[in-house]
C-alpha cells in the first residue's frame, strides 16, 4: 500500500493504518531499533510503541511525503530513550563513541544554548546540502543511521580509511559552520 493511503488511514482513525504500517515497515524498523538497542526485547518494544506514537501523531501531522523517514525518526527517538533509561550497556554503537566523535565539532557551551532542536536541525540539513551526495550519506548512515565504519565502507564499496576521512573533515567542516553561528 503506497505511503500516503496508509496516511489517510491514519486520518480517518482506522486501525488498519498499523497493520498497513507493520506490514510495510515492520521489519526495517525493528532491525534499525535493535541496532541501537542492541536488544531484541528492547526492539520489539520499541517497535510497538512507534506504532503508537504515529498513531497518536497523526493527526495533526500528515506525512504524506515524507511518511517512512517520520517513522525512522520516531522509532529512533525511542530506541535512543529506551537506551539512555536502560543504561544498559552492550548497545551495538556506543553513544559515548559517536559523543566522543561528535564532540569536537560540537562544543558543550553551544549545545547547551542549541536546545532548539529546529534550530540545530536546520542547521544540519543546510551544511548537508552544501556537501557532496557521497560525504552525505556517509555522514548520516554514521549519526543518524549509527552504523559502523565497516558497514558504510561496504554498503558504498569504499574503503573504511575513506569512510573515517571523510568523517573526520565533515566534522570539522561541521565545526566551523557552528563557529560561525555561535
């Protein structure tokens, strides 16, 4: 069923949208949870509850165009939640690696004053634009996506030398144009 049929199902308070929904996205959301997870349990959990969450989001969203990456960013959210309350530790990606690497493009006195997170998205979204489709996908299959340096590097067939390079200067590109904004 196409995206936007599924959304008006949605709309019209039929709960065939989560059915609609688990059938066409199910799968792809639980792997993704349990790569941050790192738990089945947790997965499940927090696939289930995405379900919920979209439904009590939509209305008054209409994500008609933009439907399966709402659902990613709610099932993210939720996944990276659960592991902050958990605490538990054995998550596939550390978050103090990806904290570690993030930090020295983003400093702690700018975070703190970036808790509008429109603002800090749109700053993200309008450097991404500016760089290359490549260095792009790298970047956000690493710190959205949290996949491995191994797995960017395969999935693009690059190098992971090329992979951690290309991170590196995105993060200091990145660096500066918060610089600039600060």
């Amino acid at each position: 069923m196409e995206d936007g049929r599924i959304v008006d199902l949605y709309l019209e308070r039929d709960e065939e949208a989560i059915e609609e929904t688990r059938k066409k996205y199910g799968r792809r959301l639980f792997v993704f949870s349990k790569r941050i997870t790192g738990n089945t349990e947790d997965a499940e959990e927090c696939e289930n509850d995405s379900y919920l969450r979209c439904w009590n989001s939509i209305p008054p969203k209409e994500p008609r165009d933009y439907f399966q990456a709402f659902l990613y960013r709610i099932i993210r959210n939720l996944s990276i939640d659960r592991v902050r309350r958990s605490k538990k530790e054995g998550a596939s990606l550390s978050f103090d690696e990806l904290a570690e690497e993030l930090s020295d493009a983003v400093s702690d006195d700018f975070t703190a004053r970036l808790a509008d997170e429109q603002c800090f998205a749109g700053l993200m979204n309008a450097f991404l634009k500016r760089e290359e489709v490549r260095a792009r996908k790298i970047f956000v299959k690493r710190y959205f996506y949290f996949e491995s340096v191994r797995e960017i590097a395969a999935e693009l067939g690059v190098t992971e030398s090329l992979v951690k390079t290309t991170l590196f200067r995105m993060r200091n590109r990145f660096r500066e144009v918060l610089e600039q904004e600060e």
